[in-house]
C-alpha cells in the first residue's frame, strides 16, 4: 500500500505535465516565424521601397527572392516580441523586381491574432482565406519601423 501511493501520484503528475505541455512548434529567439507542416522557419525581411507613378499613385517594391518557399495552405506566422501585424499583401513577379498587385485587394482583413498559451511574447497570426500561388508580404510595425517579410507559396 505504501508504494502504491507514491507511484500513483508519480502517474498523476506526468499525466498532467502532458497534458498542460503545448506541443506545437516556438521560436527560441525573437523575431517573425512561418510554421507549415509542424516545421519553423524564420523569415527574413527585405527592404520595400515606394515609388510614384506620374499620376501620383504610390507602388511598392522590393528586390530578390523570397527566402521562405512553401506548398499548402496550412501554415500561420509566430511573431515573438514587439511586432504587431498590420498587412498582408500579394506582390507580382517582374524582372528584377517585386511590385505589390494593385488590381488584388489586401488580404489584412483575412488576418487572425491571437495568443500562444503560456508565451505571452508569442502571437499566432493565421490567414483564413486560401490563398493561390504567389509572393506574399507580412507587414509588421516594430515600434516605429515597418518591416516587410515575404514568403513564396508555390501551390
């Protein structure tokens, strides 16, 4: 009886700490992460630049490749520090260049924030719309700074 008592304690705890153990996948340091399939990448963000057309009309643009590349559409961002997201936009594919798709509508909107349990530096930024091949910009404000990272979604 005396045993039995301690090893089921012992039971009761590790069942709990499983159950409380959030499995899925964070950062160990600051920054903006992309999770597609179970797997964490962190996203590097490129230099947008604005341009104006001669009749006024502001374009943005940035140049290279995205460095995240991804199939699916089951995929959300973990911001982990000061971020907070503010757009999310596509961007045609033009030599040299990445110029934000004037005739697409943002998908900002389509944007879901919320917390990660027990991470309160941790947001999970979800797109609900499916969206179709492309360049894909997270804006995201950083204090003053607005920083832009883009992914590649190739189906």
């Amino acid at each position: 009886m005396r045993r039995t008592m301690p090893t089921l304690l012992l039971v009761a705890l590790m069942a709990l700490s499983l159950t409380a153990c959030n499995r899925e996948p964070k950062p160990d340091h600051k920054g903006v992460f992309i999770v597609v399939g179970g797997e964490i990448m962190e996203i590097s963000t490129v230099n947008v630049e604005t341009e104006f057309t001669e009749e006024g009309f502001a374009i943005n643009s940035f140049h290279g490749e995205p460095k995240v590349r991804m199939r699916g559409s089951d995929y959300y961002f973990i911001l982990y520090g000061d971020y907070k997201p503010t757009d999310y936009t596509k961007f045609d594919e033009r030599p040299n260049r990445r110029y934000e798709q004037s005739s697409t509508a943002t998908f900002t909107a389509d944007l879901t924030t919320g917390g990660i349990k027990g991470e309160p530096e941790m947001q999970k930024v979800k797109c609900t719309r499916v969206l179709g091949p492309g360049i894909y910009v997270l804006t995201v404000q950083q204090g003053q700074a607005a920083l832009h990272f883009p992914i590649e979604k190739l189906e």
